[in-house]
C-alpha cells in the first residue's frame, strides 16, 4: 500500500502515518524540517518488512512550486497510490476584526490550496487505476465557526467544500473521498494548555479512524468523520 500523507512529523499526521507503517505501508511524506523528516525516517525504517520504503521530502506545502515538486518527485518514483492524506495545516487564532492582515491568505494556502494542487498533480494516478482513498484533514471548525477561529474556520469550511466536491466528481471513478473532522487533539498546537491530558482527543485516535475507513469494501466509503473528546468542544 503506498500512502502519500502531509505534515506527517508531528501530531496526526505523524500518527497516522506510523500506524500505516505498523501495517505495512510505503510512506511518501513532507514537512518543512528536514532534520525532523531524516529522523522519522530512520526511526521508522527501523521496524520495517522487507519491501517498505519511505520518501520523505522538505517543503513547504503553501508555496505552489514546493506542493508541485512534492507531487512530481512522488509521480517520479510511484505508478500506482493507494491513499492520499492532505493533512498539513496550520492553526492561528484571531477574530476577523483585528487579525493580522494575510492571515487567512496564509492559511488558505496552507490548509486549503496545498490540498487542492497536490490532489490534482495525483489524480490521474487514482483515475487512471480507477481506486484509492483520498482524506481531507478537516476539522469541527469545517462545521462551525467559534469566536476566535477567524480565517482558520474560514479555510476549513473551505477545505470541507472541496472535498465535498471531489466526493462527488470521484463517485463513479472507484475512488473514495473522506473528510475527517476531528475536535481537539493533543499536538504541538496545543502545547502550553492547561488543561488535563484526558480532555484533549490523542492523536492516535484519529489515526485508528483513518485505519478503520480504509478496511472497508469497494462498496462503501465512510463520506465524514466527526470526532470529538468525550466532553466534547473546549
Ligand atoms: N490538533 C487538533 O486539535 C486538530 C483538530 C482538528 C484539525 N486539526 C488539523 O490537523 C492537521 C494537523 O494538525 P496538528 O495539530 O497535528 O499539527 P502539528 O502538530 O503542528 O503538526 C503539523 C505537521 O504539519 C507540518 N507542517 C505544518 N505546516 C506546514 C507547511 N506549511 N508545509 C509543510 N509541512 C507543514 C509540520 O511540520 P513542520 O512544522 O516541520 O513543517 C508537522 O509535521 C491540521 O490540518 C489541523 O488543522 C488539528
């Protein structure tokens, strides 16, 4: 199984990204540290089954040529993708009214176009096989917007359109689109909370998720995914 996922160093991308190497799967993965990408890397090879690989690229997803050179480097070394996980993104709170100018700019071109152009670089791989899985990393701020999420809402409900769109257009092509919307995860994003660890979701939780879609067969497609800590929304 060949998994390209975003952001896959830290948080959920990283736990999503070492369960599906726990079950066998090739990894094609980025951030913008590649100090942090070498050692994933080496740490993860370190278990491998024989036949795993791992590319592992630095880049920043919000610039289009950077996002592009992920995809080509990706085509270049791959003829068949099975899963496809647009989860980088980036977090900045604020309130319409007095956040910094460029701030939805920024996080429309992390969380919603890096997605946007990776997908289409790929697509003629997944319509070509005619399968695959692609996840969108959403949120609960795709589905409501709360004081202080500002633009970050705003390109999530954007990036839940998207793959709403992309649902649709992939439906008769055998290839499935999920969105995933966790509520609050522990990550880096959260560091410095004061809050007890049970009332923040773990990572790994959303990674389970991302497994259990993916067991499911050519019949069905889990459409959306909310998951949310047990007290629910902070
Ligand atoms: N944690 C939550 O509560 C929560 C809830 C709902 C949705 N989400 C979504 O889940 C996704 C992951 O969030 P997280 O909390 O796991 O974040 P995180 O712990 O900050 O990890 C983000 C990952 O993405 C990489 N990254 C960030 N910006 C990037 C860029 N411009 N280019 C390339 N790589 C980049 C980071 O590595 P580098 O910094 O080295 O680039 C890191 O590997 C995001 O889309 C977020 O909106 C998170």
């Amino acid at each position: 199984m060949n998994v390209v996922i975003t952001g896959a160093t830290k948080g959920l991308g990283r736990a999503i990204a070492t369960l599906l190497f726990d079950h066998g799967a090739s990894l094609a993965i980025c951030s913008r540290h590649q100090e942090d990408l070498d050692d994933m890397k080496q740490s993860l090879l370190e278990t491998a089954q024989s036949g795993q690989t791992i590319i592992a690229y630095r880049c920043d997803v919000s610039k289009r040529d950077e996002i592009d050179g992920f995809g080509r480097l990706i085509l270049s070394k791959w003829n068949h993708i099975d899963v496809l996980i647009n989860n980088a993104g980036v977090f900045m709170p604020g309130a319409l009214i007095d956040e910094e100018d460029g701030q939805l700019q920024m996080m429309m071109d992390t969380n919603l176009y890096s997605a946007y152009h990776l997908t289409r670089t790929l697509l003629p791989v997944f319509v070509g096989q005619q399968k695959g899985h692609i996840f969108n990393m959403c949120s609960v701020a795709s589905i409501k917007a709360y004081p202080n999420g500002g633009s970050y809402c705003i390109s999530k409900f954007a990036l839940l359109g998207f793959t709403k769109v992309l649902r649709e257009e992939l439906k008769a092509q055998g290839i499935k689109v999920t969105a995933l919307l966790p509520g609050a995860t522990w990550s880096d994003s959260w560091s410095g909370i004061d809050l007890p660890e049970e009332r923040l979701m773990q990572a790994h939780d959303i990674a389970i998720a991302v497994w259990q879609a993916l067991q499911m067969s050519p019949a069905a497609v889990v459409e959306e995914i909310i998951i949310r800590p047990q007290l629910g929304d902070l």
